[in-house]
C-alpha cells in the first residue's frame, strides 16, 4: 500500500463522525450492498426501511 494512503488511513480512523454522520454512512453501506442484489433497489427504498427500523426500535 501506497505510504501516503496508509497515512491517510491512519488518521482517518481518530476522526470521530457525528451519529448524523454514521447514520448516512450505514443507509449508504446499505444502499450499495443491496442495490448489487436488486436493480430496483432506490436510496428512498434504504430510507424508508431505515425509518421503519427506527420506529420499530422506538416502540421497545
């Protein structure tokens, strides 16, 4: 691996994100793990399961 990215790498990981910022992270990791299985699949598809789980959580 190149020197400078392993740098880059390094630093990134003592970067704290914000929970808005994981939040989008994860919706994205979702999307794009998904949208390789099913074509149909939409960012508004994640948001909407997203906010389901949320509400599903919120309830317990």
């Amino acid at each position: 691996m190149d020197k400078d990215l392993k740098e880059l790498l390094k630093r990134a990981k003592t970067i704290p994100m914000t929970p808005q910022e994981q939040e989008k992270q994860r919706r994205s990791f979702a999307y794009g793990n998904s949208k390789i299985e099913n074509d149909r699949i939409t960012m508004a598809t994640i948001d909407e399961a997203a906010q389901l789980l949320k509400k599903e959580r919120e309830c317990k």
